[in-house]
C-alpha cells in the first residue's frame, strides 16, 4: 500500500514538473523567436522563422537605433526614474502613517485608496486630458509622471502597510524607550527592514511605467517626447514590411526590463509575501 502510494506521489510530481516546463517553453518561445529574428535578414527570416540565425548580422539593431531607439530610451528612463521615486517615496510615508497612526477612520480611507486599483485608466483619460491642457502641460514628461505616480500609489501603499503593520511592535517600543523620534524609527528601523517590499515595489513599478502605453501616447503628443513603447508603436507600422527591425527593437525595449528583474528577482517573492504573517 505505501509502495502505491509512493508511486502514486512521483506520477504526481512528475507530471507537475511536465506541467511547469511546458508553460516555461511557452513563455520562452516569443522571445526566442523575437532574439533569433532581429539577429536574421528578411529573407532568412521568412524562410526559416524557427531556425537560429545561419549568419548573425547586426544590421537591424543598426536600423532601429537610427530611427530614434535613444531618444525613446532616454524619454523613458527619465519618465519611469521620476515616477517611481516619487511613488515610492509618497507610498513609504503614507503606509507608515497607516501602519504606525491608529486614528480614527483610518480603515475606512485605507479600503477606500485600496479600491483605486480597480479603476481603469481609460476611464480618467478625457478629465486628466483635460486638466493637463488647461495647465498647459502636455507633451510634458511633468503631467505624465504625475499621472503614473497617482495610478501606482493605490497598490504600493496597501502593500507597504500591510508590511509595516507586521513589524513587531516591540522593535517600535523600544526604540522609542531609547528616546528615537518617529522620523528616526521610520528611516533607521522601518526602512532598513523593508528591503523585500520596497524592492518589489520598484520592480513592479518599473515595469508597468515603461510598459505603458495609453496615457503616454495621448499626453506625449511631440514626437521628441515619446516613448520607447509609443515610438515602437509606430517603429511597427514604419518598419512593418522589415520583420528583423521591427523585433530588433523589441528586444531592445526588452532587455532593460529584464535586467531590472533580474536585480530584483530575489526579494520579489519574498517582498510579495512579506507582511502575511504577524511579526515576520
């Protein structure tokens, strides 16, 4: 009976892992395709789509940097790099006070910041629209990182306080026997034990800000203003007929994605479970 049972458990847990690699090869596929097409020419590419590169050339990366890949580049980093400090640093203050300051109302407004997540930004596109050109900002990077800082605040906050709350308060109290202000146990206790969120926090951040595509295409209306994601847009329908270009420049909007994950991919989980258990 334990011998069925034993065998039973390996079927099991080899088919999982069948399960888990067939999804991983899945998820692997684009980008093989996207890494192995920008390294191919037109004809190869249509002629062996699946195959590796028989000649590797670097004549589409060429191609889609001349046609203001940097320029994209620069626009963007700057974009993500101003709203994902200013999230993070509003986010952090906010989840403090909600963590540290029992006042009253206080799960009422942090239910109500919570249900933000659920509003779509399609749906405040025409009033933001709206407000951005009565203050002259479009095609400004100001009105646009505003705008990412207010639509990323929602879930940053929820999860940093969540965090905080689970500092054991003891930490806390002591701290404050010692005679450390607020400020001090915030920035030289708090902050130091919340490396795992925080990092999360920016990784996530970093992906959706550089993601995006909507807001940046209608506030970013100078074409010295776009985006990666809104020039690759029209990289596309430009570079439509060259499918090496066009994936040349995929991958080049990719990579930076990747490398930030990769940064922060040891405190992703760990951030993510951060906080659900009391004193952990």
């Amino acid at each position: 009976m334990a011998k069925i049972s034993s065998t039973a458990g390996n079927v099991g847990s080899f088919g999982r892992y069948v399960i888990l690699v067939l999804f991983s090869i899945s998820a692997l596929i684009p980008g093989y395709i996207m890494l192995t097409g920008a390294l191919k020419t037109q004809e190869e590419f249509l002629s062996s789509p699946w195959s590796l590169p028989p000649h590797p050339t670097m004549t589409a990366f060429s191609t889609a940097i001349s046609a203001g890949l940097p320029g994209w580049f620069v626009n963007t980093l700057v974009i993500t790099a101003g709203s994902v400090a200013g999230v993070m640093v509003l986010a952090a203050l906010a989840g403090w006070g909600f963590a540290y300051w029992r006042f009253r109302g206080r799960e009422t407004l942090l239910g109500l910041i919570v249900s933000l997540m659920v509003v779509p930004p399609v749906v405040l596109l025409i009033p933001l629209f709206q407000f951005g050109a009565q203050l002259g900002w479009i095609s400004t990077f100001r009105i646009l990182i505003i705008i990412y800082v207010g639509l990323m605040l929602p879930f940053s906050i929820y999860l940093l306080a969540n965090f905080f709350s689970a500092i054991p308060n003891s930490l806390l109290e002591a701290a404050q026997i010692d005679g450390a202000s607020t400020v001090t146990i915030f920035r030289r206790i708090v902050l130091p034990l919340s490396g795992p969120p925080i990092a999360t926090l920016v990784v996530v951040n970093i992906l959706w800000a550089w993601n995006e595509l909507l807001l940046a295409l209608v506030f970013l209306q100078d074409p010295e203003k776009h985006t990666l994601m809104v020039g690759v847009a029209s990289f596309r329908g430009r570079y439509s007929l060259d499918v090496p270009t066009v994936m040349a420049g995929m991958t080049l909007v990719t990579v930076p994605l990747v490398i930030a994950y990769l940064f922060g991919q040891r405190y992703f989980i760990q951030g993510l479970t951060a906080g659900g258990v009391k004193g952990e």
